[in-house]
C-alpha cells in the first residue's frame, strides 16, 4: 500500500484530521511526505492501527455462530407491507439493509430505536479498488 494523505486517512478511520495528526504526533503512526510534498501516513501502518482500534458492539444475542461478518447496530427504518419488509440498521458508519417476511420483522420485534445484528454469510464478496488506487 502506498501513502494516504491525512485528510483521506481520517476519513477511512472515521476520525477527524486532528485525531490522525495526534496520532502521529503520539508516535502511533509515522509521518512521511506523498509526493505533492503534504503529510501523509503508510497505508499497512494505518490499517494495522484502524484494526487495533476497532471496537464492534457486542452481539446482545449471545449466539455462537460460523458467519464472521456481524454488524450489530440501531434499526433506523422499517417499510413493511402485509408480505415483506426492508429493514434498515445502523451499525456504526455503516448502512446494513436486510429485505424479510413481515412476519419475522413481527415476531422480532423489529422497529426504529431497536438494537439487532445483521449477520452476513455469503459465498460471493465482491472488492473493488478506486481508479488510479488515489483514494
């Protein structure tokens, strides 16, 4: 990975330009210069630290589960006809819609305000990268 300025590495971090500049100053992360001469920071150095500062809210479940991609979160919507229903969660900086029977968003009790884990099991993840890989 190559350099990331400042401003797209508190961006992808979800933390403000202060917070990274703290950060580097703290000796967290190490300064360096892209080449347009502006602060930047090591792309790996800072995804090991994105990972160490990680912290998902507790799955309330308490289920063992296979799936690894769980995102608990705050249900912001729910459109429900007498069949289906499209559920929308909150899960940090992330937006998870989850498309069910309006049974199950009954019996779950599904409604804006509530906490819920969407958990993802998917054979099929796609990855795309920015063009030029400029962030």
């Amino acid at each position: 990975m190559g350099l990331l300025r400042i401003a797209d590495a508190a961006r992808l971090t979800g933390v403000s330009d202060d917070t990274v500049r703290r950060w580097i100053d703290a000796g967290t992360l190490t300064a360096a210069k892209d080449a347009s001469g502006r602060a930047a920071v090591d792309g790996a150095e800072l995804a090991a630290h994105a990972r160490r500062i990680a912290v998902a809210p507790a799955d309330p479940s308490g289920i063992g589960r296979s799936a690894r991609n769980q995102f608990t979160g705050l249900v912001t919507a729910v459109t429900m006809d007498t069949v289906m229903a499209q559920v929308e969660l909150q899960c940090g900086p992330h937006r998870v819609v989850s498309l069910m029977s309006a049974e199950a968003v009954r019996e779950l009790g599904l409604e804006p305000g509530s906490v819920a884990t969407a958990v993802v099991k998917a054979t099929t993840v796609i990855v795309e990268t920015p063009r030029g890989r400029d962030v």
